[in-house]
C-alpha cells in the first residue's frame, strides 16, 4: 500500500472516533464485546490484540489496516467502523 492510501486510511479512521462525540469505552462495553467476541470484557479483547493499549480511546492510534485486520478476525465484523456503527445504533435504542 503506497504512503497516500495509507494516509487516506488513517485520517478515516480518526475520522470515525471523532465524529462519534461518544467515549469510546462507553459505546464499546463488555456486554458489547462479549456479544460480538469470544472475549468477555473489553480489557481481554485489547490485551489479546497485541497493540500494547488498555483502553479503546488507545486504538486510535493504531493504523487502521491492523485495526480492521484484528477486528475482522476476533469479533463478527469486517472493520472497525462497522463495529462502531453498530455499536452506535445499539446506543440509540
């Protein structure tokens, strides 16, 4: 992947986190993770990814290839931002 996709990536990535205007950790919640994952709390799934973060608002920084990598393969999403749109509309109910 050349440097400007990757750049295009990541800012849509950021892009996600800020436009949700919602703590991450209170839109991602164990109940959530547990639903969705084999993990049953937030903290196992970020331990497991390998990232070296403890908490969700720590994802941001991690480049959203992996993050959608990591993503498709532990939980029943494709990406990241889809679990956050699902995330997002199960908090609307």
């Amino acid at each position: 992947m050349d440097f400007k996709k990757m750049a295009q990536g990541l800012m849509g990535h950021k892009k996600d986190l800020d436009t949700s205007g919602i703590d991450l950790s209170s839109l991602i919640t164990d109940s959530f993770i547990s639903e969705h994952s084999s993990f049953s709390t937030v903290l196992e799934f970020l331990k497991a990814s390998g990232f070296g973060v403890d908490s969700m608002e720590g994802l941001s920084g991690i480049p959203v290839e992996k993050l959608n990598e990591y993503i498709s393969k532990v939980t029943d999403f494709n990406d990241w931002p889809q679990m956050l749109k699902t995330a997002m509309s199960m908090l609307q109910k």
